[in-house]
C-alpha cells in the first residue's frame, strides 16, 4: 500500500494528496524563497503523478518566479504551496511541496538545508543533524 499525506492552504480553499513516498524535509534558503515565505522555505519533494489537486475553488494561482520554475500558492490566503521546476527536464516529473501545509503526523524530518551562501543574516541554523549545503 502506498504511503498517502493530505495538505491544504491556511483557509482551505486548496486541498490537495499525495499518494506515494516523500523524501525528507529540505529547507531552503535562498533568496527566492526567504522573499516567498517571510524565512527559509521547508519543503517536501514529490512525483508530479503522485500530487492530486482536490479542490481549488479557482484560487491556485502561478508565480513564474524564472525560466525554468514556477511557484504555486493560494490567491485567498496567500499560502506559498509548492515549487515546480517545469523548465528544466530532469526535475519537471517532481514538484516540491510546503512540508507546513500537510497534515499531521507527517513522519518527516529535516533532511538537508540548502543554499547556505545566500541564508538571511537574522537566524542561526538549527542543530537538527540535516546535511549542509551551500549551494543545491
């Protein structure tokens, strides 16, 4: 049987599964995704077939945040939801997910921080014995 996780926004106008495994945590630092999120993005990443959309009352939105990803959130609440690297081919089959917005218990644990060389300069990272990366 295959491993199942429920997600939503914050006001729960996108809910979404993922029907299969998920890798580890991985929190990302980089510019982009500090700017999104207020602070280091965590997310999860997944196989694109895996990942059903459930219910999004017209209110996923798109962000073409480059060439090569785009980035999915919530136009009700704001909720930044996932990450699609659709541009490029070897990742375009996955997509990253906001490991915040599955529902508990989620049987995770942080896995990797990466890019260190652009961390905000407002926070220590945690000692939580997930490998260091500074660049991806």
């Amino acid at each position: 049987m295959s491993e199942m996780h429920r997600g939503q926004c914050l006001c729960g106008a996108v809910k979404f599964d993922i029907a299969g495994p998920l890798k580890d945590v991985s929190a990302c630092h980089c510019g982009q995704c500090r700017q999104w999120s207020g602070h280091y993005w965590a997310s999860v990443n997944s196989a694109l077939d895996d990942l059903e959309i459930l219910d999004a009352e017209d209110s996923l939105r798109w962000y073409r945040a480059s060439d090569f990803a785009r980035r999915g959130f919530c136009s009700v609440c704001g909720s930044s939801l996932f990450w699609h690297a659709d541009g490029l081919d070897e990742h375009k089959d996955r997509i990253a997910i906001a490991a915040g917005a599955l529902e508990r218990p989620t049987g995770l644990k942080t896995g990797e921080h990466i890019f260190l060389e652009s961390q905000g300069d407002y926070y220590e990272l945690p000692e939580d014995g997930a490998t260091q990366f500074d660049t991806d």
